[in-house]
C-alpha cells in the first residue's frame, strides 16, 4: 500500500487546517499556488514541497522573510515526517504526518471528531470556526466560507484564505450559492475541466480551478445556510460524498444546537435583568439620592480641600451609580417611542455642540454632515443612542490622531445614520458580544449596558442597526430607520443641497 502524507498547516492565530499530499506543491500568497496561504509575511511564491519516491523535500523559494527549520535557514533539505518548518517568523508552521490509515477509516474518524462538537460547549463563532476548518481538512480543499440565514438573508460568518468581499473572490457565484441554499441541491465538482456545467465559465477557467463544492445545511428539511469549498489543485483522495454530506449535516446540527442555546441564555440573561429592575432598581436611585445629598453638604459645609476631595469622590461614584441604574431601568423596559416631528439636522446639532468641546480635550477631529429632513422619532431616547456611539468613537481614535464623521441622508423609505471611526477597531471575538448585557470591552468605567441600551431603542423605532469594525482600521455603525408616517411626504427641507458641518478639536 502507497504511503499517505499529511501536511498540517497552523496559523499564527492558532487555526489549523490539514491537507492530503500526493504530488509535489508550491505554497504562497498568490491565488495560483496549490496552497494559498494569504498573510502578508508570506512571498507570492514561498515554498516549494518535492515528492521524490517516498521521500519529500521542502525549498525556500529565496524569499524575503525566509522559512525556517528549527533555527537554521531552510535552503532545500530533506523533510521528514513529524518535522516542522516555521514560515516568515511565525506566520505558520507546517508539519508532515505520515498516515497508513485507509479511505474508510480516514472517513470514519472524520464523522466522529464532527460528532465531537455536539459536545463541546462552546460560543456559536468559535463552533462555526471548528465546523469550516473541519470541512476544509476533511475535504482537501484550500479556501472556503460558512453562510447562515439572518433576517431572512444568507450572510458570511467565517471563511479562509478569500478577502473580505465575497464576490469577485470566489468563482461560483453568489446567486449559485443561493440556488443551493434555495433548492437544496449540492454543487458537486471534483474536476471542473471535466464538467460542463462551470467549464465555460471564464472566472474558473482563469483560476484553474480544480474543485468546487457547494452544500446546504439542513437540518430536518429546514435550511440554516450553506458552505462552499474550493481548491486550484486536484484533490489526491477526494472524499466520499455520502460521507462528507453526513459530516456537514452533523455541523449544521451542532451549529443550531449552539443557536438555540445562546439564545436561551439571553433570554434568561433579558428575564434577570428585568426583575432586577422591578425589584430593586428604584429603592437603590432612592438611596443614592440621599447619599448625594449629604455629600453635598459635606462639601458645602468644610473649607478643608481633602474633606471637599472625599466628597467629590462620592459624588463621581453616586453619579456612576446612578447612570448605571437607568441603564438597566431603560434596557428592562419596552416602551412605545413618544414620537414628535423633528429636523435632523436641527436634532443632530443639539447633540454635536455639547460633544465638540470633548473631542477638543481629546485632539480629535469631529465632522458632521447631513441635510435637513424631517422624520418622527423619540429625542428624549434618541439622544441617548447618539451620544453613546459618538462617546465610544472619540474614545475609540484617543491618541490615534483620528477623526470622526457623523453623517446622515435620506434614503429609499426612511433614514440612515452613520457613525464613523478611524481608531483602534474592535477584536472580531468582541464584535460578536458587542449588544451582549453587561460585556463591557475598552472602558474601565463602563456599565455593559449602552450598547444594548442603543440596540433596543433603535429596534423600539423599528430600526436596524449594523456593525462594521477591523482591528487597526476603526469601526463604522450604520443605523437605518424607517420612515414614519408624518403629515406631508417624508422629504429633504434643502431639497438639492446638503449641509456639511465641522467640529474640531483643536491640536497643539
């Protein structure tokens, strides 16, 4: 029986992905490498792996930040089983596994590790994580992106090796996508030169695909999402298709077991907080009340500046403490929005002027921009949606030289709002619990409960609210409410023009 190899790749982010070896390879940035490895430490052609007899050979294909073997530059060596290679100082570490497993038990150890994640107890991104890396180990292929339905639409949750925006980077289209979701239908392609249904296809033909699949996942007939796969080099033992349609439909139950059980914990976590505040939310304002005014009167009443510091320090903790209790009072309540015409643009410079002389304490650039136009909405609440985004964006660009724009515009059938950063981004792990109660992330201060606080007021205005953010590239909201009915059409009061406005802080 020919020997079996395995080339296990790790990131340097921890991710793991494995990879069957039966000719010899190139590895690199490039999209025509048989091995793509996207990080940018990596050369366009980084490394080459040579299968000579039963022996394999790894090469470094004189690149800039080199491949490693041990501490020693790698050059070309022999490489042995179970030895690594360190790419570009990290970026990933290659090892060669020797296996003498067959098909089926190969197959069969694939369904039971799946099996594993109806086990494990874990959030829903780190188990759509697992379930990708699984499907692209078990499969072969090198890139591949995970879908689910949200909101009645398909929206990408995890892929590898592919840039940011889907389409233009994978090579069945996304409404070939849909169609497999839609239909239930798998794509099922292991040689594309061999079919007729994508050959003609000038973004495949150009990429030299070599595999494409495509899978729904289904759990008890109800579609959840859909999962493709694909690689520019042949898959040496592709797998059975019975076997790897199994697999995927023990991801989708474990993807919707994971769900559901989020769900309930939020739920449970929404319950709690509502008998918190019905409870003793009100009794606890009440005696706060009274701590505030014996502090006050302490301070009033002494000339000594340390008794006057004690007390200020009081007060900043019962001021604290206070907007901590409204923030559970407001997110425990549901609530009618009390609903008056306003301008925006008139709203929104109500909000700017206050928050100008704090982005001036912190040398940071505010901008606003938008047309007058009329709509309905609650300012008392809404207020509190505005200031909290741009109080987190200023904080978000301190010390960054950054500015952030505040903009808004018409569009088809309401409004939308935009809330936008050039700071430090928000960790993807993070974005993920951003409306989560109680999570704070960057503030030493925070209550946990202003972003959940704006989600549920924008939703209380039947609003959506979206989430943009990349470490290192800053963080844009987009808020979109609906037009609501007033008298007269929903409109721009400058009808050609719009209004740009600037609030700097001034720099030293």
């Amino acid at each position: 029986m020919a020997q079996r190899f395995q080339l296990l790749i790790s990131d340097r982010h921890g991710f793991e992905r494995s990879v069957t070896l039966t000719r010899s390879i190139t590895l690199g940035r490039q999209s025509m490498c048989d091995v793509v490895l996207p990080d940018t430490m990596i050369s366009r052609n980084h490394l080459r792996l040579d299968l000579q007899g039963d022996a394999w050979y790894a090469e470094d294909l004189q690149t800039t930040h080199g491949s490693f073997c041990g501490d020693q530059p790698l050059g070309r060596r022999l490489w042995n089983p179970g030895a690594s290679i360190r790419l570009a100082d990290g970026a990933y570490t290659l090892t060669l596994l020797h296996s003498d497993q067959s098909s089926s038990e190969l197959h069969l150890q694939a369904i039971l590790e799946t099996a594993q994640l109806l086990a494990e107890e874990v959030d829903l991104e780190d188990l759509l994580e697992q379930s990708l890396d699984k499907l692209l180990a078990i499969s072969g292929t090198d890139r591949g992106f995970l879908m689910l339905l949200e909101d009645g639409e398909l929206a990408p949750r995890v892929k590898r090796n592919l840039g940011q925006e889907l389409e233009g980077h994978i090579h069945l289209s996304l409404s070939s996508v849909q169609k497999v979701f839609e239909t239930g239908e798998p794509v099922w392609i292991l040689n594309v030169a061999e079919s007729d249904q994508f050959h003609s296809q000038h973004s495949i033909t150009r990429l030299e695909l070599k595999t494409i699949l495509c899978l729904p996942l289904l759990l008890q007939g109800r579609r959840l999402g859909v999962v493709y796969l694909d690689s520019r080099r042949p898959i040496g033992e592709p797998p059975d298709r019975e076997t790897f349609e199994a697999i995927v439909a023990l991801c989708a139950i474990a993807i919707e077991r994971t769900r559901l059980s989020e769900e309930n914990l939020r739920t449970h976590v929404l319950a709690t907080v509502g008998q918190v505040a019905s409870s003793i939310v009100h009794d606890f304002k009440n005696g706060l009340f009274v701590l505030r005014g014996h502090a006050d009167l302490l301070g009033l009443a002494s000339d000594d500046p340390k008794i006057r510091h004690h007390c200020q320090k009081i007060l900043d903790s019962v001021d604290r403490l206070t907007l901590l209790s409204q923030d559970v009072l407001d997110f425990a309540k549901v609530r009618e929005p009390a609903r008056e015409t306003v301008d925006l643009r008139v709203f929104m410079d109500t909000i700017m002027e206050p928050m100008a002389s704090r982005a001036a304490e912190l040398g940071v650039h505010l901008h606003a921009e938008g047309p007058s136009c009329r709509l309905k909405l609650d300012p008392s609440r809404f207020v509190r949606v505005m200031e909290n985004l741009i109080a987190n964006a200023l904080e978000a660009t301190v010390d960054l030289s950054g500015e952030v724009q505040v903009s808004w515009t018409p569009v088809a059938g309401g409004v939308q709002i935009r809330v936008r950063d050039r700071g430090r981004g928000i960790p993807r792990k993070v974005l993920k619990r951003i409306f989560e109660p109680f999570f704070s992330y960057g503030k030493k201060k925070g209550t946990g409960l202003g972003m959940a606080t704006v989600k549920k007021i924008v939703e209380e205005h039947s609003g959506t609210l979206e989430f943009l953010s990349e470490e290192g590239e800053g963080t844009e909201v987009i808020i979109t409410l609906p037009e609501f009915p007033i008298s007269g059409t929903f409109k721009s009061l400058e009808e050609s023009t719009g209004t740009h406005r600037t609030l700097e802080g001034d720099r030293e």
